[in-house]
C-alpha cells in the first residue's frame, strides 16, 4: 500500500487546524477532527485494515447553552482529544514507516533490475556471423509456433495460447515454449492469461538453464501485476533463478517478500517455500 506523506500531511493539518479554533464550540471541533481521521484512515487503509483505529469513547455530559463545562464533561473531552492525537501519531508512523520501507524496495529492485540485465547479458551467445549469401538458408532457423485459430473470444484465445505454451513446455521443448508464451502474452497483454503466460515463459527460460533471463522475466511480471494470478508464483521462481545465480541474499530477500506481500499464497508454492529458503541458506 502506497500513500503520498505529503496528503497525509496535508489531510491531518486539515484535521489539527480544528482544535486551534477557539471561536467554534469545543464539542465541534472535536466532532470535526473525528471526522477528519476518519477520512484520513478511508484514505489509508481503503480496504478497512484491521489496523484502523475506532475508539470507544462515552459521549461528552449534555451541556445546556451559556453554562459552564463541567468537570467530568472536560475531562470527557480532553479524553477524546488525546485519543484523537493519539491515533493520529500512530497512522503518522504507520505511513512513514511504510514509505521508508517502499523507498528501500525500489532502490533495491532497481539495483537487482540492473545486475540481472549485466547477467543476462555475459550469458548470452556471441551473435552468429551473418551468412555468405543472403539466399542460402540459415541452419539455425527454426519454423514459428503455430498460433491458436481465434474463436472470436479475447478471453477463450488467451487460455488456448497459454495451453499451447504449457503443452510445449510440459513437453521439454523450451525454445518452442519460449517463443509461443512471448508471442501470446505481446498478443494478450490486458488478459488474467498473461500473468499466466509471462510466469511460464520464466520457467521456460529457468528450465532450459538460463536463470538470469528468468530472473528478469520473474520480476517483470510481479513488478508489472502484482495482482495477477501468477504473480506470487514469479517471485518465488525469483527466488529460485537468484539461488541457481549464487545470489542467495538476494534470493532470501525475495521470499521475505513473497511471505509478506501474499500470506495467502497458493499451496504449491506454501509447501515449497521452506526448502526453497533452505536451498538458499536464508536465516
């Protein structure tokens, strides 16, 4: 969850503005700043996070107009005001701390964006010499991958160019599956397919022994969607493709993410999770 300090900031001086006027009734301008959190927390935490705060306060003593507060309404109000105060502070460092920890994640997917990019490119061949005559056929050309015929259903076409590339994979005929899935998903990038599809073109790639092209697929697809079905299965293959790297810190930092940003992640990967760490000698 991603939420700008500087709204926050902005929102809770709206809030705190309240109290400083001394011309509007007390008992409104506490009334005003519940309000003000209230619409600061929506802002926060928009899918109602167990962590919002909802006190149980009793309600201030009536009091009759041109009368005095008394003491027990006072102390009722200044109650309510500390909680208030209180639940603003927490939210406060609930959004920093999650900024800081946003900061240090982007930094560290750029820094590992980068060596996987140098990586893949020591491990790529040296480019073949062009051939002699421009008419002679090359060797090494393989026909395309037969594309599904369309149905006329965006949806249905994904599922069968996805299944086309799963029975080619599943086949051990990588190169053919590498080159269907990336032709698929450039065909379908808005489907719930091409988290699918860009998933296994990585698997694809880390079947046939190149990891740090993997690795950059992997991380695409979760950088890219990371709502997508198969985006936990991309950052645990992460993990994967970064432990065959000999990059195991990196891989360590990988599953802490995968534990924490999908607990309810699917079992195949659950039930793999701890060999996977222990493979990679995490803590």
């Amino acid at each position: 969850m991603r939420f700008p300090i500087l709204a926050f900031v902005l929102l809770a001086g709206t809030a705190s503005g309240a109290i400083a006027q001394s011309n509007v009734p007390i008992e409104r301008r506490i009334d005003r700043l519940e309000a003000e959190l209230r619409a600061v927390q929506r802002r926060v935490f928009p899918q109602g996070s167990a962590q919002t705060i909802a006190p149980e306060l009793r309600p201030p003593a009536p009091v009759s107009p041109g009368s005095e507060i008394s003491g027990d309404a006072l102390a009722s109000l200044v109650e309510r005001v500390d909680a208030l105060e209180a639940q603003l502070r927490s939210i406060t460092g609930q959004v920093e701390e999650q900024g800081h920890r946003t900061r240090q994640l982007e930094t560290a997917v750029a820094d590992l964006r980068g060596r996987l990019e140098r990586l893949e490119q020591q491990s790529a061949p040296p480019a073949s010499p062009a051939p002699a005559s421009v008419n002679a056929p090359s060797p090494a050309a393989q026909p395309a991958p037969e594309r599904p015929s369309g149905s006329g259903n965006a949806e249905a076409d994904a599922e069968e160019a996805y299944n086309a590339g799963y029975r080619l994979w599943s086949a051990g005929n990588f190169a053919e599956a590498q080159r269907a899935l990336n032709d698929a998903a450039t065909r379908y990038p808005n489907s719930r397919w091409t988290s699918w599809m860009r998933n296994l073109l990585g698997r694809a790639y880390l079947d046939d022994d190149k990891p740090a092209t993997a690795a950059r697929i992997f991380l695409d697809n979760y950088q890219s969607n990371p709502r997508g079905e198969r985006a936990a299965d991309s950052l645990f293959f992460l993990g994967q493709a970064l432990t065959r790297l000999n990059r195991r810190t990196e891989a360590c930092r990988v599953y802490d993410e995968l534990a924490q940003v999908y607990p309810n992640m699917r079992d195949y990967i659950r039930t793999r999770l701890p060999d996977a760490r222990r493979a990679a000698r995490c803590n």
